[in-house]
C-alpha cells in the first residue's frame, strides 16, 4: 500500500507543482528518485514531527498541497495538538499519511502499536479518515486528495500487501466498496482488516453463508447508506479493524445505528480491547492474539447467525 501511495503522489507532483512532499527523516528508500527529480517539490522535516505539522500547515496557507508522511504512531500522538491547532483549525489542505498502522510494528513493543490513531483523528473537526484495504485503494487516494478542499489523515500498511480488487475500483471518498455481495451477514472492514474479512468470507461460503464484505476505507465521513443497506439487507453486521474497538469503524457504526430509528441489527465490533498488548511478537502474532483472524471472523459470524 505505502509504494502504491507513493507512487500515485509521485504522479501527481509532476502535474502540479502546488503538491509537496515532506518527510520525518525517513522513508529514503521510496523518497530518493522524487528528491532528485523535484528537489523544490520536497523537504525533509527531520526528526521533529510537531514542526512538521505546524510547517506543513504554513505551507497550505500559502497555496501548497502538502503530503506529510512519518510512522503511524508519530504524526498522530506525537503532534496531535499541531494536528488539531494548526492543520485542522484553519482547514489547511495537508494530507498526513503514515504507514504502520495497528500492529505492523508489532515486534517494536506498545510505543509502535497504534491502535488509537482512527478514534482521535476522527474527533478532529474537518479531518477526512481514510485507511485504504489493499494497493488498489491506496492508489487512488491522492487524487481524492487533491479533488477535496481539506485536510486527511491517511493510514497505510508497511508494505507487501496482496491486491484484494481485481480490477479497476470506482474509488470515491465517503463511499464503501462492496467486494462481496451476500445477504446474511455483513463484514464491514477498513484497512488491513480487508484482507481477513475476504477470506472469513470464502470461509463462511463453504459453510453456505452468504457474507457481503464491504471495504469502507474512509472511515470519516462514514457511508452512511452502506450501513444502512447493510443492516436492512443482512440483519448482522461486523466491523473488522486492527484497531481500538474504542473509537474507530466499530464506534462509528454503532453511533450511526444507536441513532437511527427503528430496530438495529444484530452488531458486534471486532478490534483490539481497550488495553495495551500484553505481549509482543509480529502483526500476525498480535491480530491471533486479539482473535483477529479469518477463523476468528468466521466463527464470530456462526455464533451470531445462531443466536
């Protein structure tokens, strides 16, 4: 996903020159070829991600279009008040994007997990919250960017990821993509988490379940019709997120069907509990540990079926 990001903003930086890229002395081994070929398109910020922020913020102001980039858990807990005063505040069109989300850093202890990032980036007022499900999505999430007056968050995966689309994806910001259709359950993933959902499918097909998966990659403004058709077409519904079942996708759906008229679905939010990972180990070790798994999706889906 994170290559796939990159090279769409590569793309874009050499149609127009508003778009500038900034880095939190990192990501050298992507950043090379851009900084050789549009050296007045690029800064690296250094290890000092609140200046950064509050820099890329000036930037916007002045007419750029700024994409800033540094590890999930830098950009948004580190300088979360530059973030908040400086990006948001004043509606400055910056795009942070990281890579790292949820437990890909997992072998790195809890200061490089980051499981909170959606929850506090969705209270930020203005803030668009996208977490593209495979490299198809990353890529056509700069030019949602670029088409949208405002200020992004972007989270990415590391790096490596499995295309999931098969093709050419109508991508749109604010609007779910169904990757499945099936009419008894509903899996409603954003991220990584796209990945397991698919295969918790395929897994629940053999079993003569009939799983929608929808990919809801911007997980603010939430699609609200999805939801909606979501709950009024299946009866069940989970949220998948390697993430705070505090906060993110999970809490977003929940708010929107707690205040909806009328019966709610049966729903369940899988994440990560409010609680720091009590161990360490790679990102397949942890999202085992957490139980999220495409068994784990699956036999979730059974119980509530059965209930």
């Amino acid at each position: 996903m994170r290559n796939a990001f990159f090279n769409a903003v590569f793309a874009l930086a050499r149609e127009d020159e508003r778009i500038v890229l900034m880095v939190g002395d990192l990501g050298f081994r992507i950043v090379e070829g851009f900084m050789a070929e549009r050296p007045k398109q690029f800064l690296n910020a250094g290890i000092a991600e609140q200046n950064m922020m509050s820099m890329a913020a000036g930037m916007a102001l002045e007419g750029k279009i700024v994409f800033a980039y540094s590890i999930a858990n830098f950009p948004t807990l580190r300088c979360l008040e530059q973030v908040r005063n400086d990006v948001c505040y004043h509606g400055a069109r910056v795009a942070i994007f990281c890579s790292g989300g949820g437990f890909t850093y997992g072998s790195m202890g809890v200061t490089h997990h980051v499981t909170e990032d959606l929850a506090v980036t969705r209270a930020m007022p203005g803030l668009t919250v996208i977490a593209p499900g495979d490299p198809i999505e990353a890529a056509c999430v700069p030019a949602a960017i670029i088409a949208h007056d405002g200020p992004f968050y972007v989270r990415l995966g590391k790096a490596g990821e499995p295309n999931i689309h098969a093709g050419p994806i109508d991508f749109q910001r604010g609007r779910a993509i169904t990757v499945r259709e099936g009419d008894d359950v509903s899996l409603i993933a954003t991220g990584s988490m796209l990945l397991v959902a698919t295969r918790a499918a395929d897994r629940l097909k053999a079993d003569g379940i009939n799983a929608r998966v929808l990919s809801m990659h911007t997980v603010k403004p939430l699609d609200l019709d999805a939801v909606e058709a979501a709950a009024a077409q299946t009866g069940v519904i989970l949220t998948i997120e390697e993430h705070s079942i505090i906060g993110g996708l999970g809490a977003a759906v929940a708010e929107y069907l707690a205040e909806r008229p009328g019966a709610g679905p049966r729903f369940k939010r899988l994440g990560v509990p409010s609680a720091f990972a009590s161990e360490i180990g790679s990102q397949d070790h942890l999202l085992a540990h957490f139980g999220l798994t495409e068994a784990g999706v699956a036999q979730t889906a059974k119980q509530m079926l059965a209930s």
